[in-house]
C-alpha cells in the first residue's frame, strides 16, 4: 500500500491515526520533531504526509509552510485542534496545497475513509493535472511558433546591418540582445535544440564584441552559418514540433511511471475546468475586474490596458448573490458598484460583505453614481470606495480608474514584476506565475523603474541580467539604493550559471537566481518561497500582533510617506486620533481578555471601513490612527462617524459572558489648514481628542469646538 508520513506530538493522536492507517494496509513513520520530518521528506520518498496541529519544536502551520519549501508536490493532510478563520483555510489550501483538513476529535471510520479517498482518486486526478499542464504548454509553443519567423527576421537583419558596417555597435549589441532571448524563450518552450544553437549564435557574436573582430570576414562566415544553423532548427519545428520539444523544460510534466510522488488531487476528482469560465491560459495573470450593474453588459469583456501593460477582465454581475458567489470563487482586484442614490443601501451594504469576505480586507472598490453629493461620498468612503465615477462611464475613465484601484491596493494576490524585454519569455513566465494566482507585469525598459515600483507595490521582481541600456545588476544596485525596496525580493534571470555571475547576482544585492532555461516548477517553487518569507518578515516587523493593524513605528513611516508627497504635488490629507472610551474600566470590570477582544475587535472594524489606500495603526495602548489620503476633513469626520455608529450597535462579552458596549472619542486634523507639519498635526488632533472626552466622549471633535 502507501507510505505515509505522521507528525504530531501528541502521543494519543500518533497512536490512533497510526494504528487506523496500518490496519488499512498502510505503512506509517511516525516523528514528533519537526526537523526530523523534514530531513525525512527529504531523505526518503513519501505518498503521504501527515501533520499534527503542534510538534515538539514548531507549530503544524509553520511546518507546512517549510514542508513546502522543500517538497512541492507529496499531498497534506492537517488535523486541526481548533477551528481556525477562514482567510487561513483559503492559504492551507490554495497556497500550500493542503489536500485535507481535519479537525479533532477523529472519527475513526471516517478519518479513513477520508485518507483512502485521496489514494483512490490519484491517478485520475494525475492524469487531470497532467492534461491541464499540457494543454497550457501546447498553449504557449502554439503562439511561439506564429512568432518565431519574425523573431529570427530581426535576428538576420541585425546580423546584417552589423557585418555590412562593422563600426556600427548598436547593431552587434542588438544582434546579440536577439540571440539571448531567442536562446531563453526556446528552451524554455521545451524546444532544446533550438535553444541550444542560439546559444552558439550569441556566444559567437560575443566573442566578435568582445575581440574586435568586425572587420573579420572569416568570424562572420562563421557567424552565417551558426545563423542557417539556427533557421534551419527554427523550420523544422513547422513539421513536427512535438518530436523536438525537450521534456525537461516542463518539470511537472512527467508520465505516471517517471513521478517520484503523486501530485496533490484536486478538492474534487472532476476533471479540471477553469474556475471563472474564461481562457485562463492566455490571461491568467490580468487584473479581474467585477462590474456590479443593473444595466445589461457585455459578459467578461476583456480591456488591453497599453498604459500598465497589464490585460483586464471584466466580471459583471447583476445581483447581489451572483456577486458575493463570485467574488468567493475568483481573485478579485477591484470591484465597480453601480449605487442607486435613491435607495443606495444595498449597493452600501454589498461593498462591506465583499470587504468582509476572507482575503479582501484590502479590496478596491469604486462606485458609479449618477450624484456627487457631499452625503453620498461619506457613505462612499465608509464602505471603502476609493472613488465615485460619473455615468456615463467613458472608456479612457474606466481605464484610469482601473490603474488607479489596482495600484491602491496592497495585498490581495501576490504581484510579480518582470524586468526582461524578451515578450516571449515574459509571457511564458507570465502564464505560469498568473496559473498560480499572481499578478504579473513586465518592464521593458528599466529606466522607468522606481517609478513603477511605487506605483504597482510589487511584492517581488524577475529581473533579467541582460536588459537594455543598463545592465541587470546596474538595475538591481538602483533598487537597493532606495530605503523602502531594501527587503523588496529580486530574484535575477540569467543565461550563465557560473560562479562569477552567481558571486555578482549577490554582490549587486539579488536574493536569488533562476537559470534559463527555466523549469516551471523551479520557478514556482522559489517565487513561492521568497513571497512567502518576505510577507511574515514583512507583518513581524509592520503589524500589531493583536490588532492586525500597523504598528506605531510602520503608521509613521507611512504618514511622513504621504505628507511628503501632499507637499510635492499640493494634495491634502486629514488625520484621526482615536480613543476608546473608558478602556481601563472595561480591563477592571470585565476582564483583561475581554479589554482585549474589544481591542482586536476594533481594529478589524477601522481595517474593513474606508478606503485601502487610507492606511490605520495602532498608536499606542487604547489609541489608534487613521490617515485619510487626499480627502478633506469633513469627508473624513462624516465617514468616521458613520463607524462610531456602527461600533456603538457591537456588543461584546465579558470574561464572565457579561454583555457590554464601547463606543470611541476622536479628533481629526487636516493638512494644510490644521499644519504644515506632522508633529503640529498630531499635536493638535490630540487636543482635539481631549476637547471630545471633555464633552462626554462618544463623540468627534474636528474644530476647536465640538462638532454636532
């Protein structure tokens, strides 16, 4: 039968689930440390592997997560002690590929049903993913091959603008710029013979470079007929490109004898089908767009954005239920609610769900309104509009608030930027990280760069050492020159894997290499591992661990951020202090747990209302911050009341189940009128939050006197 993989500290636990598995003919190792696990998986082939919710030296989550770092493919299975939040199901399975969670106590029967289930369904499901995989690499080598012609065109005509004047260095450096991305995208199309000839081309015009030999009639005839060489690779292809196609590229592609370990199945055993019925292969990783309209539209309309270089699909959606379904089965970036001012309430109500939904915290939203009145924009802002859009919608605006919405947002689906002018190349990688669920976009031009990085908050960067006009260590040097993409992961992409361009990959200030060609499940795997590094670096040093909002130290950094920018570009900003009203005699009365419950309850409320490019923070204590960007203070004063009315509806328990209520005192300032500074600014909103607890609390003080 199958060999599986038990870790779990818990003695009882170990000998129930292991004597169940064997008495279904299952072998079964057993580990209580979590090294030992992972040495194991390493060392020895697994069928299945199973972890505990604790082990001796880590937690079950934070083994998984490791687990995955070295072994991408053996199935998991998770028994739970606890039920956990959903946002953290959604990242057990779609990010690490748990097959299974379970909670305790087991069933017996049941548990082995469940185990059984997953080893009865593997072949099908093996060969599922197999189809799947295949037809995306028949995909992506069919448009390759429509543009192979035209690629190798480019590549004889710099060839033969350069031999036919040889002082003309642009044209060689072109030549060779060709060649190298001919050599990368080839190979890692699967088409090995091609890709190894262009790599002889593109030595072979290096070596004209680097030796002088321009004027050489004898180095150029060699340079024709590496050249036929190469076209004639090219040609054959047209008859039978499958024949030529190297396996090796597509290292998840494999035959059900050649496997090591059975892929992970599917939740279901169905074969696959894309999930939000449209073309994935070609634009997985475009920005997905929901239109909520009552208006008829065109379904899943597709928008080429020239400006972000990014595709964008749209979703439309008529009722609130088809809404909330899909925004559950998609990954969404931004949503457009079509508000009736007239009864606005469930276009309102329909933007806090989506924000409230597991994963969307950070969910742009924007609304498209017939008025602009005062009343409508508070609600708007409360509900986390980032903008109210006038109807008509004309294209050119869509689109400007599509780029808008997308470069707001921080979180969500991971975002990859690709810094390699090789569109070939690019758009294979592209596929792969965009099957994943990540947003891609690519940099042709790397001159532009830090601009970019501001405005698109890439999560990691592909940088290829070969790029126009600088270098990619050049490139690489210039990130790390600016303070804030310090820990920004940049992994380089490189034709030559030797110790010298490994030493200067490091030395430039990358964190990582992928050698080209670039086998799928190698580049998954790293980009996997540095997001996922990055991102729990990222939320130690940035969030408060019981609000989940930014610490003092991030919310400031933030702050001078944005009144840098007001000052530059004349722009205003408000900002809120925040106080819960008589928190020490909720600890006192209620319980200290309970103070705490009300806390991190507050929190998640400042964390779902108001825009995402608004940012919140815990200030210290019962003190929090919101900083409204580009809003003017009675915007914010009327957005933030709206929530203390909400916060004044909650009722929480004490630690005796004692039923109370909080509400909040705040004062709010706005840049310029209130400062010019930030201390000035922070100083007088807490004048101001002193002036609402002298007034009764429960209020907002946004002038010098209490505002009605």
């Amino acid at each position: 039968m199958s060999k599986i993989l038990l870790a779990e500290v818990d003695d009882n636990v170990t000998i129930l689930v292991s004597t169940l598995l064997a008495a279904r003919g299952h072998t079964v190792e057993t580990r209580s440390d979590g090294k030992e696990a992972i040495e194991l998986i390493r060392s020895q082939p697994f069928d299945l592997m199973i972890v505990g919710d604790q082990l001796s030296d880590i937690d079950g989550i934070g083994l998984i997560v490791k687990i995955r770092a070295v072994n991408s493919q053996i199935p998991l299975v998770f028994i739970s002690k606890t039920w956990r939040e959903a946002a953290v199901y959604k990242r057990l399975t779609q990010d690490f590929k748990v097959s299974l969670v379970i909670h305790r106590p087991l069933k017996a029967g049941l548990f082995g049903a469940q185990i059984d289930s997953l080893f009865a369904s593997s072949e099908k499901s093996i060969q599922s993913h197999v189809e799947h995989e295949e037809a995306i690499i028949n995909t992506l080598q069919g448009n390759y091959l429509k543009v192979l012609p035209e690629r190798f065109a480019k590549i004889e005509a710099a060839i033969t603008q350069s031999k036919g004047n040889p002082d003309d260095a642009a044209s060689l450096l072109e030549a060779i710029r060709l060649a190298h991305n001919l050599k990368g995208t080839a190979a890692s199309c699967g088409f090995g013979v091609l890709g190894e000839s262009a790599s002889s081309l593109e030595k072979a015009l290096d070596a004209i470079k680097d030796n002088n030999l321009t004027h050489n009639e004898t180095a150029w005839e060699e340079i024709d007929l590496i050249a036929n060489l190469v076209k004639g690779n090219a040609q054959s292809l047209t008859g039978d490109p499958v024949a030529q196609v190297d396996k090796r590229a597509f290292a998840t592609i494999e035959t059900l004898e050649e496997m090591n370990a059975p892929i992970p199945p599917p939740e279901s055993a169905v074969p696959y089908e894309p999930q939000d019925n449209f073309d994935t292969y070609d634009d997985s990783s475009s920005v997905r767009v929901m239109v909520f309209s009552s208006d008829v539209m065109p379904a899943h309309k597709r928008i080429g954005n020239k400006d972000t270089g990014i595709p964008v699909q749209v979703i439309v959606s008529q009722t609130h239920e088809d809404a909330l379904a899909k925004a559950g089965k998609l990954s969404l970036d931004a949503v457009l609610i079509d508000i009736d001012v007239t009864q606005p309430a469930p276009a309102l109500n329909l933007a806090r769900e989506l924000r409230s939904l597991p994963g969307y915290e950070t969910l742009p939203v924007a609304f498209l309104s017939t008025s602009q009145q005062q009343k409508y924009i508070e609600d708007s802002t409360h509900a986390g509009a980032s903008l109210m859009l006038e109807k008509p919608l004309q294209t050119d605006i869509f689109n400007d608030a599509i780029e808008y919405l997308v470069n707001a947002r921080q979180g969500g689906r991971p975002r990859i930027l690709i810094v390699d002018d090789d569109d070939d190349f690019v758009k294979i990688v592209s596929t792969a990280l965009g099957q994943e669920g990540m947003l891609v976009r690519q940099l042709a031009d790397p001159t532009g760069l830090l601009q970019l990085i501001q405005e698109f908050h890439p999560d990691l960067v592909l940088l290829d050492v070969t790029v126009p006009i600088l270098s990619g260590y050049d490139v690489c040097r210039m990130i790390r020159t600016a303070a804030h993409f310090q820990d920004l992961p940049i992994l380089f992409l490189t034709g030559q894997t030797g110790l010298e361009t490994r030493l200067a990959a490091f030395e430039a200030g990358g964190d990582d290499y992928l050698p080209k060609p670039i086998a799928r499940v190698e580049l998954l795997t790293r980009v996997k591992v540095r997001l996922e590094r990055a991102r729990m670096l990222k939320e130690r040093s940035n969030k408060d661990v019981l609000t989940g909002l930014l610490n003092r130290r991030a919310f400031m950094e933030q702050l001078n951020d944005m009144s840098e920018e007001s000052k530059r570009n004349g722009l205003i900003f408000s900002l809120a202090l925040i106080d819960v009203d008589h928190f020490k005699k909720i600890n006192d009365q209620y319980g200290h747990l309970a103070g705490d419950r009300v806390l991190a309850s507050f929190g998640q409320l400042l964390k779902k209302r108001f825009r995402v490019e608004d940012f919140r923070g815990r200030w210290g204590g019962e003190e929090f911050m919101v900083a409204f960007r580009h809003i003017q203070k009675e915007t914010a004063y009327g957005a933030l009341h709206r929530a203390l009315e909400e916060l004044r509806a909650m009722q929480f328990n004490g630690d005796h189940d004692e039923s109370f209520g909080i509400t909040f005192s705040a004062g709010l300032v706005s840049y310029p009128d209130d400062g010019n500074d930030i201390e000035v600014l922070i100083r007088k909103a807490d004048e101001r939050l002193y002036q609402a607890k002298k007034n009764g609390r429960n209020c907002l003080v946004a002038k010098e006197k209490l505002e009605a």
